[in-house]
C-alpha cells in the first residue's frame, strides 16, 4: 500500500481560454496605459514662465562666470563648463563632504525650469508668498529657484546660510551671498535674504576655522543682511520659525522651498531621509520626531518642495547628469512632461475588473449547472 493519499482536485470550472484571454487582456490595459498618456497640463499652462526663468538663469550664470574666474583659477577637470558654479574641493568656509558630480549636474539653466513647475505644482502664483531656505551648497540652484520666484512674479522670503559644503560656492570672498549681492547689483535678480547665518554645525560653524569664520562674516555684511547667532540647533529651528511668521505679515505662505540638506531645515541623520526630494505634502511620522524647518510648514499644511538627491531629481524631469558643454535653454525632458491620462487609466481597470468577473461568475454557472444531475443533488469533488 502507497504511503502517499491521492488527492483528487476539481478547478472552480473557469476555462483555459479564460484565463489566456484574461492574461491577455491585462498586457493590453498596462499597455494601453503606458502609451496613451497626456501632455501635463501644468507644463502647457506654465511653459512660458520655465523658459523665462531658464533666461534669467543662464543670464545670471553669465554675470557670475567671469567674476568667479578672477578670484580663483577654473580647473576645468572639476568645472567642465568652466562656469564659476563648481567650487573647491576645499577651503577655510566649507563645512563638510559633498558630492561633485551633483553639483556639477546644477550646472544647467534648466533647474529654473524645473523650479517653475514643482512651484506651480504646488499652487505658486504670481502674488503668492513663499518661504524660501537655501545654503551655499548648491548656489546653481539657488539662483534656479530665485530665478523661478522671479518669472513666477511670487513674493519671497528668503534666510540663507552662507557657508558651504564641498564643491560649492566655498571660494572666500565669492560664497553664494557675495554672488547673489552682484546680481542685484548687476540688475539680475531682485530677491535678498532677510536673515543669514554662518551655517554648518548647529548653524554655528563649528569646526570651521576662525579664519573662515571671519570671512563669511564678511560676506554677510557685504550683503547687509541680518546674522542669526542661535545657542544650538533647537534655537537654530526656532529662529527660523519665529522669522518665517514674522515676515509673513499675517499671510498665508504658498509653499516652502529648500536647497540642500541643512540639519536645521530637515533634522539630522536618520530624520532628513524622511523628507524626499520634490514636492511633498506629508512625510512619515518619524520625520517630526525632531523639530524641524520643513516639518513645521509639513505640520501648517504648507507643501514643500526639497531639492537634494540631485542626480535622481535629474533623471525624473529628464535633465542630463553631469553636462560637458552648455545647456540651451528649453533643452530638456521637463518642458514636455506627460503624466497618466487619469480618466483613461480608471476606465481601463474598471473593465478589466469587469471582464474578469464576469468570466469567472460565468464560468461557476456553468460548472455548477454541469455538475448538477437530475436530481437537483450536486456533484461534490473528491478528496
């Protein structure tokens, strides 16, 4: 006698040309899908002001370029395009690592671009206030997202910290307020920080030389903007807050943007990859565990709009990584983005799911019909 129990199986009755028929149909939803997409209405309704903004960008890079060659020699192995944007890999005002192939994939007046949309996906208009943080870090899209407000026609305000990681604007005496401050006076942009700190540890600088120190200082009072001086991190959170309230004169802020990774905006390690790069309206809970800049307007119901993981935000608005030449304006995967047609999509999956019940109730109705002898009594399976 076998050690083994034969079992006895019996299929609910659909068909094999059913379910080939249902694989089949499933291949042709995704693809239809895929395929037949839209034009996003955002980029149709705003792709005027992203190429202004890209103008002002690139005319902005072109006042910089040559200013920046005189203070310090263009090593064009670090800066392919040369243009000014791609700092030191070292210096007395930088304040800790930084990836040189993100910063050189800034260098492109597209991010302008790229701003204008994330903005509009937000709701920004012309009128609108927005809170802006930035740091020297990444000062080519600073100037993307003052360039954005600018086309945009949106009020700002605006702190910045003036020192900078690797790669930045960490040339002394050329960090990104000294950068900004001649491109007001260059008629460029109109923007101005209200407030600035020295930035890096604890937005205090620590570990920075005294020399450095001096020197962004410097920079700030070239600037003639106010200096934040907190006692730690947690009154660094709080200054900011209390300014962004003060200076919103009772209105209602649009939107927060934010260029780079400030552990005052997004928290320290372990909390700022809570926050994602792009435009988010909420985040995990672990992200509030710690005050935060970002996590106070994500609290108000305030969007936010992150600019870090720079190549990945790169390849997502269709941006080359790390360009060797310049960059025409226009050039670029954002000014003819396509988003899922939404009413498509709904209708295709409302159908499969309907095709699909229909076979399997039909095919139960006619198994059980089959299984049914004439004495009304069913057949069960064996087992």
């Amino acid at each position: 006698m076998s050690s083994f129990t034969k079992i006895y199986w019996r299929s609910s009755g659909v068909p094999t040309w059913g379910l080939i028929f249902l694989i089949v149909l499933s291949v042709i939803v995704m693809v239809a899908a895929e395929n037949v997409k839209q034009r996003d209405p955002i980029v149709d309704d705003n792709y005027a002001t992203m190429v202004n903004a890209s103008k002002i960008m690139r005319e902005g890079m072109q006042v910089l370029k040559p200013l920046r060659a005189q203070l310090a020699p263009i090593n064009p192995e670090f800066d392919p395009q040369r243009s000014g944007f791609v700092g030191l890999e070292n210096s007395i005002v930088t304040t800790n690592h930084g990836g040189r192939e993100s910063k050189q994939t800034t260098v492109n007046p597209n991010w302008a671009a790229v701003a204008v949309k994330l903005m509009a996906d937000a709701g920004v208009k012309e009128g609108d206030l927005v809170a802006v943080t930035v740091s020297g870090s990444f000062p080519a899209l600073n100037l993307a997202v003052y360039s954005a407000i600018e086309a945009i026609g949106a009020e700002a305000v605006i702190i910045a910290s003036a020192s900078s990681s690797q790669w930045g604007a960490n040339v002394p005496n050329f960090l990104w307020l000294d950068m900004e401050r001649e491109l007001r006076e260059a008629g460029v942009l109109s923007l101005k920080p209200v407030y600035a700190s020295i930035g890096g540890i604890e937005d205090r600088g620590i570990g920075i030389p005294e020399e450095g120190i001096r020197s962004i200082r410097n920079s700030i009072e070239n600037a003639d903007i106010n200096l934040i001086e907190p006692a730690n991190y947690q009154e660094a959170v709080a200054d900011r807050i209390a300014i962004f309230r003060e200076y919103s004169a009772d209105r209602q802020y649009k939107a927060f943007v934010n260029v780079g990774g400030g552990a005052t905006i997004v928290g320290p390690p372990g909390i700022d990859d809570m926050f994602k790069s792009g435009l988010q309206e909420d985040a995990p809970s672990r992200a509030f565990a710690v005050d935060t800049v970002m996590g106070y307007f994500l609290q108000e119901d305030i969007p936010g709009i992150h600019f870090i993981g720079i190549k990945t935000m790169a390849e997502r608005h269709g941006l080359p990584l790390m360009p060797q030449e310049v960059v025409p304006v226009g050039n670029g995967g954002v000014y003819s983005a396509t988003i899922y047609n939404r009413w498509l999509a709904l209708g295709l999956g409302v159908g499969l799911f309907a095709m699909t019940w229909l076979i399997v109730r039909s095919a139960r109705i006619t198994s059980l019909w089959r299984r049914t002898g004439e004495s009304g009594k069913s057949t069960k399976p064996m087992v």
